[in-house]
C-alpha cells in the first residue's frame, strides 16, 4: 500500500513538472511573437510660397563735416522710400535700426597718418512686407538706387543685406501632413508583411518627426531663407506588430 502511495506521488510529481515546463514555454513563445515587429518610415512634402519677406538695406554716408554726412544718410533714407513705392512695395512697415556714427580721428592711436574721411554715418532701412513678389521684384532692381547715389553696404547682424522669405502657415499644415506621412508609414508596414507572409498587426509605438523647412532647390549654398519658394518635410517613424 505504502508503494503504491509513493508511485501515485511520483507520477503528480511528473506530471506537474511536466505541465509547469508547457506553460513556461507557451509563456516563452509568446513573448517572442510579442516581439516580431517591423519599424517604417512614412515621409510627407509640401511645396508653399513664403506669406512674409523681411528686407534690410544698410545704408552708408561719409564726410568730414557730421552735419553734411547726416544729411546725406537721410537723403538716402528717402530715396530708398521712393524707390520702393516706385516699386509698389508697401512702406508703412518700413522701420529704421542700428544707426551708427564713427569718427574715425577718435580711433587713431598715435601715429601722423589720418583717415580721409572722418565721419562715417550707418543705418538700416529694414522693410517687413506681406507681399514677398513685389520685394523679390525690387531686389533685383536694387542697383537702380545705387546709380542714384545711395551707398549700400552688406554684413552685420542681417547677414549678405538680401531679402529673407518666410513662411508662417505650418501649424496649418501640421494636421494634414501628419496624417500623410503616417499613411505612407502603413503602406510601407502593408508591404513588408506581405513580402514576409505575415500580417499586419497593431502598433507598437510611434514617433512623430520634425518638421523642415527647405529650399526648394536643393544645392549646395542656398538657403530656404533666399527662397521664396520652399519645401515643408516631415517624416514619421512606427513600429507595427507582424502576426503569423
């Protein structure tokens, strides 16, 4: 009697060994169909035209009397509104900045020799338009002002002194854009599934990129900035599950 307990014993003894390890691996095989997943990209483009175009002109006047050289930067400073209206460029957003006088004998440390000029006045005429067009058009024109006397000079804080285009409607286009790229993702997914005869399962995680703001004419020196005409990119990276 005492054996035949013992043998019962032994055999539930197996067979709950025998079903832990079955669950373990079932556990186990589970977790590694868990992790069949594919990771795909999906990207969007959209070709826009800036809506805003900042332009500064930096104008120079020099003489040896401070009163003669002022009178000219400010000569200068009304030719360049005429030009513009002459350009049917909008000026009441026209601003005046970084106005600068130098003497240049108070530079002078010893020496006999002296600057030929002594007075240099700067200032920059900074037009902001909601018509970028018509300030592309007047700044290919811009030697015209030169011919009339005005002396432009580049550099500084607003970089060469050409327009700057810019593009203020991307939050209009984030929504749309989005759901494109996270399409293209899908597709991508659909097709590897199938190459790989698997399903397409549910998403594992999903991140959303940055958007870009390009020129559309992509070489090298160009800047989106130059450009009035750019591309908006972004792209979307997802993890879907592969199920067998």
């Amino acid at each position: 009697m005492k054996l035949e307990r013992s043998t019962v014993g032994a055999i539930i003894l197996a067979l709950g060994v025998a079903l832990g390890g079955l669950f373990v691996g079932v556990g186990f095989a589970r977790g590694r169909a868990a992790d069949r997943y594919v990771t795909v990209k999906g990207v969007a483009e959209r070709d826009v035209r800036a809506d805003l175009a900042i332009w500064p002109l930096r104008v120079v006047a020099a003489d040896n009397n401070l009163t003669v050289a002022h009178a000219s930067l400010q000569a200068s400073v009304q030719k360049i509104m005429q030009f513009l209206a002459a350009q049917q460029v909008d000026t009441t957003l026209a601003t005046l900045a970084n106005f600068e006088v130098s003497d240049a004998f108070t530079n002078q440390y010893g020496g006999s020799d002296r600057a030929p000029t002594r007075y240099v006045i700067r200032q920059t005429v900074v037009i902001r338009s909601n018509d970028p067009a018509r300030v592309l058009a007047a700044s290919q024109r811009v030697a015209e002002l030169v011919n009339s006397g005005v002396v432009l000079s580049s550099g500084g804080e607003y970089g060469s002194g050409g327009p700057t285009f810019v593009f203020t409607g991307l939050n209009k286009l984030k929504p749309g854009m989005i759901g494109e790229a996270t399409a293209r993702a899908r597709e991508a997914a659909e097709q590897f599934a199938h190459d790989s005869r698997s399903s397409l399962g549910g998403i594992r995680q999903a991140s959303q990129g940055v958007f870009e703001i390009l020129p559309r004419d992509q070489a090298q020196g160009i800047t989106q900035e130059s450009q009035i005409t750019k591309t908006v990119r972004v792209v979307s990276t997802v993890d879907y599950f592969l199920k067998n």
